[in-house]
C-alpha cells in the first residue's frame, strides 16, 4: 500500500510539473527572438555556403522582425567557424550553418578536432541540398569527362585540382572518385570556392568538383565548362549534363545539404521555435525560386530526420575517408 501511495504521489508531482512546464514552454516559444540572432557561416563570403546562409538568414529575419546578423568565420575546412558556433553560449542568440566539411567529413580527417559534431551541435532542421558540379576552364582541351579521365591516366600526376579547403566536401568527393577510377592528381586547397573559381577560370589550376551554386553563374556565363554532376540524379538546372555514376561509376553520389544548428545546452522551447520557423520559411515560393536559380533545392529535414541523415552521413563519409585514405592538410 505505502508503494502504492509513494507511486501515486509521484505520478501527481509529474503531472503537476508538465502543468508548470507547457506555459512556460510556450512563452519561451513566444517570446523568441526577442534581440538578434549571430548566424555563423564557416565559409568566406561569396561562395555556396555564404549564399545559402544568406538566403534562409533573410527569410528568417523577415518571419521574426529581428535582423540575423551574419559572421564569415572561414579557415580548416570550415572547422574553424563550426567550432566557434558550437562553442558559442546556448542561450539562443548564436545558430551555425552546418554542411558536410565541418560535421560529418572532419570527424574523420582531422587528427585533432576541437568539438565533437554530434555531440556539441543541435540539429534544427536541414533546409536545402545541392549537386557538385565537374567544371573546367572554358579554354580547356578537355572537352568531356572521357578526356579528362585519359589525360589523367596518361598522365598521372600532372593534373591539379581545387577544392574549397582541405576537408570539404568537394576535396572528400574527388579523392573519392580518384580512388574508384585508379587516377592521380595533386590537391590544391583554397579558403573557399571564392578564391579558388579565379584560378580555376585562368586555367592555372586544371578542374575541380565545386557546389553548384557557387558555378552555375560561371558556366552560364560561358567562363567555365561542365563535365559532369555528382548527384544521385542529373538536375534539372544543367539539363543534358550527365551523372559521374551514369559515366561509369556506379553508386558515386556526392551532395551538399545545408542545415542550422544550435550550440548544445539551447533551451529546448527555443530548438522547437526555430524548426518551425525554418519550415514556414521553406514554404516561401521566393525562396525557392531563388535558391533553384543557383541549382540548389530546398528540402525541409524537421530536427529528428535531419539529425537521422547527419548520423548516416557521418558514417558514409567515414567508411569512405577510411577507403581512400584522405587526411587533412594542417
């Protein structure tokens, strides 16, 4: 009886608590943003990251009436920034643009890394996704993907290729492709897409895997060349441009997702509040206009699945980090 009683007794005290807790869950809901929100973005100004940031920060500051207040925190392949937003105070005011260099690829490629991605980062949600594109200079003899691989195979070695820093996405995916088509080239990082593109264009580095939405201007604007897309399926931007799988590589997929996250500790109520908001922003039509005509798609993740895709990037990036032996270069 005296158990039976003390059960009781709990179950009342719980009860009671959650009564407390749902107002309060509520008002905390409401009343954020109440000041503006820092979005650290671990890129340089001017490429994929810094544009895709730019365009959900702009949305969301229109939804909550507060200015976003955008931070460039560039350097290690996006490590540099990631670190600086996980380590920010969880009290709502810091969100940090998340991609696949800083949470799921530098795990794996870093020998020492300063935080730990699925631990000290909380997803809220992912909000849009974009192939890699092949590109070359628009001057370039290598006018198709079966040139490129025959150059590099006649010559091995001889070919370099950009990548927007040491641990990107675009540095794991090549060294992912040179690994299944047995070829050699030579690495050659930048700080981001902004600063390699120059290079790339005056034909001083030979080709490179780059974020679409950093090239597509590029290419149509008739100054670089596309050989191929990374994505699973060819996209509807670049109509007629072929896969990397469909060349030959069967199972070769390489996107670029981009999502928000919150220093670990953020009050729940606040998590919550920016999930929904990220979802009514990917609703907006002009938003995706926007990031379609610079070949991205947006793609609503809720922080559950989206937290469920991170996991399962993290392990396909780490099995293939393991397979090709890529390092990053300190």
């Amino acid at each position: 009886m005296a158990t039976s009683t003390a059960f009781r007794r709990r179950l009342l005290l719980a009860a009671a608590a959650a009564t407390v807790a749902a107002p309060r869950l509520a008002s905390a809901q409401a009343g954020w943003p109440a000041r503006p929100v820092r979005l650290v973005i671990p890129f340089p100004a001017g490429g994929a990251t810094d544009y895709a940031a730019r365009a959900i920060g702009g949305a969301l500051a229109e939804r909550w009436g507060q200015p976003v207040v955008f931070e460039n925190r560039a350097g290690a392949g996006s490590t540099i920034g990631t670190e600086a937003g996980a380590r920010s105070t969880p009290d709502g005011a810091t969100l940090v643009m998340g991609i696949p260099a800083g949470v799921t690829i530098a795990p794996h490629i870093y020998p020492k890394l300063g935080y730990d991605p699925l631990q000290d980062l909380v997803p809220v949600a992912g909000f849009a996704t974009s192939p890699l594109v092949l590109v070359v200079p628009a001057e370039s003899p290598l006018r198709t993907f079966a040139d490129l691989v025959a150059h590099a195979r006649a010559h091995p070695g001889a070919l370099g290729y950009a990548s927007n820093g040491s641990g990107s996405l675009p540095h794991l995916a090549t060294e992912w492709f040179l690994s299944q088509a047995g070829l050699r080239m030579q690495h050659v990082p930048y700080r981001g897409s902004a600063q390699a593109l120059p290079d790339l264009i005056s034909g001083r580095i030979q080709l490179m895997m780059d974020i679409i939405v950093s090239s597509l201007p590029l290419i149509e604007g008739g100054r670089l060349r596309v050989l191929a897309v990374t994505g699973a399926q060819p996209t509807t931007r670049l109509p007629g441009v072929p896969t990397v799988a469909s060349l030959g590589y069967p199972g070769f997929a390489a996107d670029q997702w981009y999502g928000l996250f919150f220093p670990r500790g953020t009050p729940e109520a606040i998590v919550r509040k920016a999930e929904a908001d990220v979802a009514a922003a990917g609703a907006d039509t002009r938003l995706r206009g926007q990031m379609w005509q610079r070949g991205a798609e947006i793609r609503i993740l809720p922080a559950r699945p989206f937290a469920a895709m991170v996991r399962a990037d993290w392990e396909r990036w780490g099995a293939i980090a393991k397979a090709t032996g890529a390092r990053a270069e300190q």
